[in-house]
C-alpha cells in the first residue's frame, strides 16, 4: 500500500512547477512559480535560485513558506507549507544540477555562468512540515461527469481523496 508520503511525491512529480510563497519583510505575501528539483538527501523539496534575489531576501526574513502545486488535467492539487533553507553548497548544487538551468542563468561573460559551478546559483531546500493534497481516483470523462453535475445539481462534487501530512513523516 502506497504511504501518504509516496502519494505525495507522486503528485508533485507529475506537476512539475510549484508556486512558492514567501513572506516579505514588510509583511505582504509573494507567489512565484517554481521548478521542483529530482529528490536528493538534506530537503524533502529543492529549487534552484539566484543568489541575492528577492525570494532569498525573504527567506532570511522569515524562512516559513507555503508551496501549492496544481495539476488542471486530473483536477489534483498539494498545498505544502514547511521551512525553507538557502544552501549555497557546491556538491549538493552539482548533485542536483540540470543543463536547462542554463536558461535561467545567462552567460555574463564568466566561463562558469549555466554551469554547476555558477556562483549565482544556489538552492533552496525546504523541509515539509504538513500538507493536504488531492489524488483523483477517477478517470477524466467520471471528472467531468462529477463537475457537471455538481454545478448543475449544486450538489457537493467528489472527486478523489483528500490525504494529509504532517511533520513525524520520516
């Protein structure tokens, strides 16, 4: 039987793209989009950065985030919240590293730049405390089915189940 955590995993890998949010230090929240990172030892989730932006200067403010991930095919969706590290570490950046980094990361005339040893990359590990997500245990024409129904019955639509996380998941 798939544990909570092996669901979660799999949803997030099918969706690719996280919205992180951070808290500014004058208090407001801030959303961007996000690329999940492959699995990797010292985080349950990495992203990679560039050194001195603003989602860094966040993260020193107050390293609490929330990360919502959205699948509009299956109708799936993970709300995660944890605590989230800088790591500037070479190895682990090396470890993680992927060639379409380099889009992220232009050439500005230093041979390392789109490359593991780019000094402007760094990481952001963030350890999950809790998280609620939706896995749709129906095929997608059921979905519909579901969703038409509801809004014309305005009775209350189910389309999988609901799992939660939290923090003893190790």
């Amino acid at each position: 039987m798939k544990s909570e955590l092996d669901r979660f995993y799999g949803l997030i890998r099918e969706i690719d793209v996280a919205m992180m949010t951070t808290r500014r230090p004058d208090g407001h929240l801030e959303s961007r989009a996000m690329a999940n990172q492959k699995r990797a030892d010292g985080a349950d989730l990495w992203f990679v950065t560039a050194d001195g932006s603003g989602k860094i200067r966040d993260l020193e403010h107050d390293p609490h985030v929330n990360l919502a991930y959205f699948n509009p095919g299956s109708y799936e969706w993970v709300s995660a919240s944890g605590i989230a590290r800088v790591s500037r570490d070479r190895s682990k950046i090396c470890e993680l590293y992927e060639p379409d980094w380099k889009a992220w990361f232009a050439h500005e005339g230093d041979p390392r730049h789109g490359t593991p040893d780019d000094p402007r990359m760094v990481l952001i590990g963030v350890r999950i405390h809790a998280a609620v997500f939706l896995e749709v245990n129906k095929p997608k024409p059921v979905v519909l089915f579901e969703l038409a129904r509801g809004w014309l019955t305005g009775e209350p639509v189910d389309l999988g189940e609901t799992h939660e996380l939290s923090e003893p998941h190790r």
